[in-house]
C-alpha cells in the first residue's frame, strides 16, 4: 500500500490535513532510537495519518480559478521521464500571460508524495 512519507505525514499535520484517514502510525523512543510504529492509534503517543495516493488526490480541486477574469487551471495527473509522477494544474499559456498567475507543478517518485506536496503548496498559497 502507498502512503506518504514520514516527514510529509508531519507536514501534512502541521498544516491542518484531516487526520482521519485509516493509516496511523506513531513515532516511538525504546532504548533511545526513534522508531516508526505498525499502524496504530494511541493518543498517548505522537501520532501521524499517513494518507494514500488517492485519499489526497480526493481533497485536490478539480480545477483552481485563477483570478477576476475566470482564468482556469485543471488539474493533471501524469508519470513522466524516469517514472516520476507529476501532479500539478494545466492552463492556457495565453491566458496565464495575461493573468501572471503561476501554480507550481510537483513531482516525485510516489504519487502520494506528489500529491502531498501539491496538496500542501495550495494550501500554502491559500488556493484551499
């Protein structure tokens, strides 16, 4: 199963994403190594959801309007050169021109890690 890595399930967090997903796992410390735990959930311990590829593109929007003038991103999704996944928001150059408004593609090897990146610069930028 795919989920998000470690360090972008914390970002996920901190960040405000749902934390309700089934995938929970939690950081623990015996003999002084951190470890990350099978999933569990245990409110005494920190505690992470690690979301699959599709429970965040499920949170992505559609399609992004961009300014007063209606201009419109849509979403894409698509595995590149070199098997990396790219989720990011298509326009119409000419337009994009004229509105100067930019949405930052992401990439990488795992799906739910690009999907996680995108995810969270549109709520960076406020775009959800």
């Amino acid at each position: 199963m795919k989920t998000v890595s470690l360090e972008l399930a914390k970002q996920l967090k901190e960040a405000g994403y749902p934390q309700e997903g089934f995938h929970f796992n939690y950081i623990s410390c015996y003999g002084g190594e951190p470890f990350l735990s099978p999933p569990y959930k245990d409110s005494h311990k920190i505690v992470y959801s690690f979301p699959m590829a599709d429970e965040i593109l499920d949170k992505l929007p559609n399609e992004i309007i961009g300014d007063d003038e209606g201009m419109r991103f849509d979403l894409n999704i698509y595995k590149g050169v070199a098997d990396v996944w790219a989720v990011c928001y298509w326009w119409d150059e000419d337009s994009r021109r004229k509105s100067g408004m930019f949405i930052k593609n992401t990439t990488d090897k795992s799906l739910a890690d690009a999907a996680a990146k995108q995810w969270l610069y549109l709520k960076k930028m406020e775009l959800i």
